[in-house]
C-alpha cells in the first residue's frame, strides 16, 4: 500500500530514495535559528530571539529526535517557556495527525489543524518535501523556525536561558565539543539513524551492513562506559541526551520490528546500567511515553508489520537501580 503526503508517497520516501536498498534519510529543510537577541545563528536568517511563550514545539512521543527536543526543554526547565502539541502516533494517508483521542495525543494547540502537513504549508504555501516532527515553531510570525532535532538541543541549550531555571546547565560546553561531535558522528550515522537503516533495508546486503555497523558501535560504547560515566567522560552531555532516545525504544521496537537482533541493550551490562541511570535523571521519565512508542511503528510501517499487532512485551523496568555510582560523576 502507499501512503500520501501531500502527494508524495511516503514509500517513496522509504524507498526511492535507497540506493541498492540503501534507506537515506532526506536533510530538514527550515534552518533559521532562535537566538538571545534575535541575531542570525548558524544558517538562515536573524529575527527569531528567545522570548517566552513565543515558541512551540510540535512533536511525536514516538519519533526519537523529537524525543531529544523534549529532553532538552525538560532539562533546561523551559517548560513555561515553550509550550509543545503532540500528534496521534498512528502515521497515515497524511502523514501525522492531530487526535487528542490517543492517550496523552493533544490537538494542534495553536491553529487547530487536522494534520502536520497543514502547519507546513501554513509556513510555506509552496512546501513541497517531505512533513517531520520534531518543528519548533514561532506564534509570533507564524512559520516554522528550524525543523532539525540536531539544532533545536542546541538553541534549547543555550539561547534562552535569560529565561531558563536550569541556565546553569550545559550540555554542549566548550571543552568538550569536538569530542562531542567527533563521537556524536557514528551514533547518529549507525545507532540513531542505523535502526531505521537496519528496518527500512531492502536487500540482504544493505539490512547486513547496517546491522553489523550497529552492533560494532554498540560494542564500542558498552567498553567505553566500563570506564566512564558518560560518551564524554565524567559529565552528561548532548551526546548521551541524543543517545538515550535510540537506548530507550531498542528492546521495545527496534530489536523485533527493525531486526536489530544481535542483543538487547539488556544484555549490555553497562550500557543497561547506563540507560537506566538516564531514564531515571530527575524529569527524564516523565518524556517517555512507551504506548506512543510501541504504536507508532508496529501500527505505521505498513510494509514491515501488515497486520499492525502491536506486541505486548517485552517487559521492561528503567527504574531498577543502576551501578553507575561507581564511575566519578562531574556535573
Ligand atoms: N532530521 C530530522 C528527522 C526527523 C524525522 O525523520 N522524523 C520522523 C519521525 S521519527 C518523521 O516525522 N517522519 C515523517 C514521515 O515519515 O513521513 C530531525 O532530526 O529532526
């Protein structure tokens, strides 16, 4: 079955875009940039400053990077600051909807629209690429700021602690940023977007690849963390907030639906003990929402799941105490 946004079938998306069964993930188009005082960030233009109750997120609970920008506006205590929508976790004909009818689902809270798609077009009538979750949007002017997870942590992080309870947090210091982005590369390229990678394949060899380069990284950060705390060292960074969202759907989703099936994060004695110690940082438990999670892709990927069953298991408790006392904690 194809499914239609806007015209475009979203099997397009899935599948024209592979090269030898290869899934690519397209680059977000709206890259402007909320900053302190309005000045232009990194790409786009000026004019969006941080104010409060001037910006909104639109999200998913299942979608994994919109899952970061929730983290985030958490961490930083911006919850008075930047109000957020959640859609319907059933992805359909029209790409993501607006039906508060699903448990903690809301209803487009600013324009009252039926589908994301609508907001988009609201931003730009001539909006032809593809519609995602997580946008941060503007009340103000009425358009979309910035639609790439990667850049909203990082507005979040940092532009508006004028009005923040946590601007004391940093999560993307300047002394470990090239150690961020250096190791933020492979977990994007092979973990992050590797699970899709493995579920969306469509040939042996593009699903094999991609599984062997996920489970190589796996192992990589299970030794890492026998002797750290965190992907940096001993203080929490942007690099294990953007790590948490993938660890978290693993068991649940990825191991069953994607076929990322060498071994269960359980397995990892210290990437296990590790998820857990995330899942339990005060405000973390409170973004997940794992019937959003296990819905949206055992009802939404129609060519991997036809019958749409959503398993019942697998059982899982984040809130089991962790060991990760026994690494030195920098905050
Ligand atoms: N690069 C984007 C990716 C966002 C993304 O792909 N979101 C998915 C949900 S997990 C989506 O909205 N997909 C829309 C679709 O498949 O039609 C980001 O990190 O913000």
């Amino acid at each position: 079955m194809s499914l239609m946004i806007k015209g475009q079938l979203v099997d397009d998306w899935l599948e024209s875009e592979q090269e030898a069964g290869e899934f690519v993930r397209k680059d977000s188009v709206f890259r402007n940039w909320v900053t302190a005082d309005g000045s232009a960030g990194p790409s786009g233009e000026g004019g969006f400053a941080a104010e409060p109750g001037r910006y909104h997120l639109y999200v998913s609970y299942a979608c994994p990077w919109a899952h970061r920008t929730l983290i985030f506006r958490k961490l930083k205590g911006l919850e008075d600051v930047i109000s957020y929508s959640v859609v319907h976790p059933d992805m359909g004909p029209e790409g993501w909807k607006f039906d508060d009818s699903f448990a903690d689902a809301t209803a487009d809270d600013l324009y009252g629209q039926d589908f994301m798609h609508q907001l988009y077009t609201r931003a730009d009538a001539n909006y032809e690429g593809i519609v995602t979750v997580p946008v941060l949007w503007d009340k103000q002017r009425q358009t979309i700021v910035n639609n790439e997870s990667a850049e909203i942590i990082r507005m979040l992080n940092s532009a508006f602690n004028a009005h923040a309870r946590h601007p004391e947090l940093d999560f993307f210091p300047q002394d470990l940023r090239s150690d961020i982005e250096t190791i933020n590369e492979p977990i994007y390229e092979t973990l992050n977007n590797g699970v899709y990678r493995c579920g969306f394949a469509t040939t042996q060899a593009a699903y094999e690849e991609a599984f062997d380069a996920l489970f190589e990284t796996l192992d990589m950060i299970e030794a890492r963390l026998d002797k750290q705390r965190y992907l940096t060292g001993a203080r929490i960074t942007e690099a294990d907030w953007r790590l948490f969202p993938t660890l978290v759907r693993f068991d649940a989703v990825y191991y069953s639906h994607f076929k990322c099936n060498q071994r269960r994060i359980e397995d990892y004695p210290n990437l296990s003990n590790y998820l857990r110690e995330l899942y339990q940082w005060p405000g973390v438990a409170e973004t997940v929402f794992m019937h959003h999670i296990k819905r949206h892709y055992y009802w939404s990927h129609d060519s991997i799941n036809p019958t749409r069953i959503v398993p019942k298991g697998p059982a899982l408790d984040f809130n089991r105490p962790h060991d990760r006392e026994r690494l030195p904690r920098e905050d």
